[in-house]
C-alpha cells in the first residue's frame, strides 16, 4: 500500500492485549489501566482474518505487542498462524521478557523471526524503581533461553529516563557481550511519558563514545523500523537510536497499528483511523474491510507533532503507550 505521501505501508504493530504484569513509570499507571472486558478484545480468528485482508493490500511484516503480549494465552500458536499466512515475511515480538523463559521454546517452533526484549537496566533496585516489580532476574533468564535460538533475531530496547550513567553502559555493553543489538529509544510525549523528559540520543552518544571510543556509523539499513545504528569496536551487536523527538522520521513511516480492540491507528500520535471490530462484528465482507482500510491510510497523517500539539490538545492520543502497543 502507498500512501497519500508515497510511503509504502508494509508493516503493522498488533497490540494483542492491554493487559501488562509490570508497571513501567512512563508508561501504565501503578494501579493498572481500566481493563477492557474480554469480548471487547479481538478474539484470536479475528486476528487472523484482519491479517489476510492486511496482506492482500500489501502488508508483509507484523509485531506482535501489547500491554505484554506473552501475559495472552496462547501467544505462540497465534504466532505460528500468522506466519503461515500468504504474503507474511515476518513475525515479530516485543516483550518485557518476564514470561520469555516459558515460552521462547514454542515461539521459536512457531517460526518467530526476531524478539525486542524491553531491558532499561540490568541493576536489580533500578529495575524495580522503574517497573515498580522485582522481576529482573525472571528477564534475564528470559533473555539467556532466547540466546539458544540464534535463528530467532534478538535485540535489547531499552528507554533512557533515569538511569545512571553506568547503568546505561551495562546495557549497552550487552551487544559486546552477546550477540544482540542495543536500541536506546528517545522518551515520546505520549501518555505518561509526557511526564518525562528522558536522555536524547546526542547525551547517549557522548556517554557511548567517551565509554567505547568513536564507533562507526553503519550505512545500511538494518530491520524494519527507524533505527540507525553504530558499530563500536570490539563489539558482536550493534547499537541503534530510535530518536523520534531528535529526528523526526515520518516521511519514512512504514507502519500501522491495529489496537487490541480493533482500532486500526495509522499514526502513533493522533486518535485518527477505522474501528475494525465494527466492522467485523457487523459482518463486512474482506472486500469491504479492505476498503475502508485503504480509506484509513489515505488519511494517515504526514507525521507527528509532539511538542507543537501538546500545547493544542486537538485530536491527539489519550490513551497510554501499553493500550496502543508503542
Ligand atoms: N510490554 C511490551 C514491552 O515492554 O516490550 C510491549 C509493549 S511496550 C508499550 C513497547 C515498547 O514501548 C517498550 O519497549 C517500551 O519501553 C516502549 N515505550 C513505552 N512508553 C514509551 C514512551 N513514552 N516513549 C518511548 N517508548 C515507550
Ligand atoms: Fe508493560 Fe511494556 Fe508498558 Fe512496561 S512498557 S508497562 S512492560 S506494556
């Protein structure tokens, strides 16, 4: 699909539950977000018929997210069904990592492509201050199972908001240590991040640079989204930045998101988009959901507006980070 700005959509981000068991400052609430009652969810059969008529206009790629995605039942199989799917090329997930143990061995059979583990720290008492649970240790045992499918492509995301500066360089040496890139993701001013002002990518760089000396910057394009990534020498990984408030990167957008209840959102910042369950409930046929999905892309947004919106409120987004899936 092309859009009315000439980008190619070929991607979609399925948030499959706005449920989480941890509670990341910037993005849920101590006391949890109001839940939706489980009929309003799409069921797992509706998924999947979105998705074909998904990849019937083009779409290739699908993440899988949440809330966290692992705390549905039966995650892997509605991962395997995708994948099966024609015209899908890929199916990843992004995780918090606390329930990866148990069920990295059914995704790897269920022909996942690659993982995002969402890692800010690796210091025990950070962690919890940050995710406000002491899970940590259930993570890294996570991340050590996903180590053993090298098939599966596994990268560390991690939002930079208060830690210290060496907490930052353990995070980031993982992709010395391991075989596994680092992402470090500019805070966004959406839901309870706006509360934040987070590191930008430029205090990040100098931390990296003045810890592992220059590194070079890596021309191709690695994966699907807007990350560009250094190489720093002596390194198996590499370090990425996905830097939406440095840089903005919309005329490059390739993505759509499909909101746990069925809400097709094709541009993270705005509540603009088609509600799909409707329709699906209603009894479209595939013809008709495909119409109105290209209606919906033809008037995604040219990009966001972060700051300039803030001040305006408009028809900016209210939900939090976890109901949208990031
Ligand atoms: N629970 C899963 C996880 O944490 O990976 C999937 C959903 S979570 C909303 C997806 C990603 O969004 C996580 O990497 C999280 O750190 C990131 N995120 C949440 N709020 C954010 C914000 N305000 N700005 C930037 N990234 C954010
Ligand atoms: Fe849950 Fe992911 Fe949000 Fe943290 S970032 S509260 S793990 S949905």
């Amino acid at each position: 699909m092309i859009d009315e700005y000439q980008r190619q959509i070929d991607y979609l981000r399925i948030s499959v539950t706005d449920r989480c068991n941890l509670r990341c400052q910037y993005c849920m609430p101590e006391e949890g977000v109001p839940l939706v009652n489980h009929d309003e969810i799409l069921r797992y059969q509706e998924i999947l018929r979105l998705v074909q008529v998904f990849a019937g206009l083009g779409i290739q790629k699908i993440k899988l997210t949440g809330g966290e995605p692992l705390v549905r039942r039966q995650l892997p199989d509605l991962a395997g069904e995708i994948r099966k799917i024609p015209g899908i090329h890929q199916v990843t997930l992004t995780t918090n990592g606390v329930l990866l143990k148990e069920q990295m061995r059914d995704l790897a059979k269920a022909g996942i492509d690659g993982i995002n583990l969402s890692l800010d720290t690796l210091d025990g008492e950070e962690y919890q201050r940050i995710t406000r649970r002491a899970e940590l240790s259930r993570v890294w045992e996570g991340f050590l199972e996903a180590l053993k499918y090298p098939q599966v492509t596994l990268k560390i995301n991690c939002v930079p908001m208060s830690q210290s500066r060496e907490s930052l360089l353990q995070v980031a040496r993982l992709s010395k240590d391991y075989p596994v890139h680092v992402r470090f993701i500019e805070m966004m001013p959406i839901g309870l991040g706006a509360d934040w002002e987070g590191y930008r990518e430029s205090k990040i760089y100098r931390i990296l640079r003045e810890a592992f000396g220059e590194g070079e910057p890596v021309k191709e394009t690695l994966g699907n989204g807007p990350a560009h990534y250094v190489q720093f020498d002596g390194f198996q990984g590499k370090i990425g930045f996905i830097s939406a408030v440095s840089h903005k990167f919309c005329d490059q957008c390739n993505r759509v998101r499909l909101t746990a209840q069925g809400y097709l959102k094709t541009c993270l910042q705005y509540d603009r988009g088609v509600d799909l369950r409707e329709l699906l409930r209603r009894g479209a046929t595939d013809r008709e959901l495909a119409e109105q999905i290209a209606q919906a892309l033809l008037e995604k947004p040219e990009g966001h507006a972060f700051y300039e919106k803030k001040e305006k409120g408009e028809d900016t987004e209210k939900k939090m980070m976890s109901q949208i899936g990031g």
